[in-house]
C-alpha cells in the first residue's frame, strides 16, 4: 500500500509538472508552427491537438523517467532535459498524427521544429520537475 501511495504521489507530480511546463512553453508557439508551417487543417489540428494532449499528459509520468533516466546518461542538464522531452514526445506526436491522417511531410515539418523547441525550452521542464519533485520530498 505505501509503495501504491508513493507512485500516485509521483504521477501527480509528474503530471503536474508536464501540464504546467507545456502550458507555459507551447501554447503560442505550438498553434504558430502547426498551423502555419505545416499547413494542417483547422479541424484537423483540433482533433489531433485533443487526442494527443489528452495521450501526452496521462503518460507524463514516462517523461518523467525517461528525464531521469536520460540525466544519468548526459551530463549537460540541459541538453538531457530537451532529449527526453524529444524522445518521449515525438513518437506519440507521430503516431497520433497518421492515425489522424495528417500528411508525413507535415509531420516531419513539426517533428523538426518540435525537436528544436524541445531543445530551446527543455531546460524549463527540468526545473519545473526538480522544483515539484523537491517540493512533494520535503514535506
């Protein structure tokens, strides 16, 4: 039962800290580059945006551990934070996408793009993470 609540309390922060990092880094830019760029069909991107927000957010717990599994594996903070972000994301982005229908050269548009973001603004889900994950620790 206690390492039931310990994972629970772990997925929460996760998810917390995966929902405010992707509300803060890509809600201007993500309609910009998905819509533009790429020139995906309004109804399109809607239906793609729901089905793979609702998708990227239940699994944040995964980027969570791929976070601290990549941070054992890099040594810049930085650079591992925007790589498991990419590496966690970009599946689920392509995959939702065909499953959509969009076009797999949109898709490698945004994959790109998505890739650089990732690596721009990773650094911001990294202390996000670490700040919730210090948090729920010293309480």
């Amino acid at each position: 039962m206690k390492k039931f609540r310990l994972l629970k309390s772990k997925i929460i922060v996760n998810t917390f800290a995966f929902f405010l990092f992707s509300v803060c880094s890509s809600v201007g830019f993500t309609v910009l580059y998905e819509l533009l760029f790429s020139n995906i069909g309004t109804k399109q991107w809607v239906y793609f945006r729901i089905i793979y927000n609702l998708v990227k957010i239940t699994g944040s717990y995964f980027c969570a551990q791929i976070t601290h599994w990549v941070r054992k594996k890099i040594a810049n903070k930085t650079i591992a934070d925007g790589t498991s972000l990419s590496i966690y994301q970009i599946p689920l982005y392509n995959i939702i996408g065909l499953i959509i229908g969009i076009d797999i050269y949109q898709l490698l548009i945004i994959s790109i793009i998505c890739i650089i973001d990732n690596m721009s603004m990773g650094w911001g889900y990294g202390i996000i993470l670490d700040w919730l994950e210090n948090k729920k620790n010293s309480t």
